[in-house]
C-alpha cells in the first residue's frame, strides 16, 4: 500500500529538483491540500497517501503546466518550455499512480 506514498515522494524530489525552496511541508500544503505535517504523519503512521490528496496534487501539476505553457507561448523562453513538460510528465504520474492503485482494488475487490 505504501506504493503511492513512495510514488508521491519521486514527484516531490522531481520538484525539488527544479526548486530547492520547496519544502516537504510546503509540498504538502500547497500540493497536495494537506496540512504542513502530512508527510510526515503519513509515514509515521504507516499510512499511505489519500485519494482527496492525489487527486489535488493531479490537478494543482496540471494547472501549473498550463500555467507555464501559457507563459512560453507569450514570452518563448526555454525555461517556460521546460517547467511546462516537467509539469505535464509528472500529472502524467500522478495519475498513474492514482488509477493503478484503483486499477488493483477493483481487481481484488471482484
């Protein structure tokens, strides 16, 4: 089950690889709509990441790619291009990681 929490921290340090100001903390609250501890509690619970959270982190990466292609189109810097497929590739995950997981309860769950 921790396979989602594990999925959600390679987002995390794909992010803070293209910005070293994020914070877990940060992640969590402005990522994945949780309070500032989530991560933390999560994985000192034994817990794994919730569906409300991958849904929001799935749509808050999809904004910001729009975000940042919107940017590109207008102004044609290099940057803006790379944060934007950045963004798409890791919604792209996000989901992966959401829909497998769904994709084995409904599986075991039949």
């Amino acid at each position: 089950m921790k396979s989602r929490f594990q999925g959600v921290l390679r987002i995390y340090e794909q992010l803070h690889d293209n910005d070293q100001n994020l914070s877990k903390r940060k992640f969590a609250r402005d990522y994945l709509g949780k309070c500032e501890s989530y991560l933390f509690s999560t994985k000192y619970y034994g817990r794994d990441i919730s569906d409300n959270a991958l849904l929001r982190l799935r749509g808050t990466l999809f904004k910001m790619a729009r975000a940042w292609g919107e940017l590109y189109r207008e102004k044609r810097h290099d940057r803006y291009l790379a944060n934007s497929s950045l963004l798409e590739q890791l919604t792209v995950e996000a989901e992966h990681i959401l829909l497998g997981d769904t994709i084995k309860r409904d599986s075991h769950g039949a």
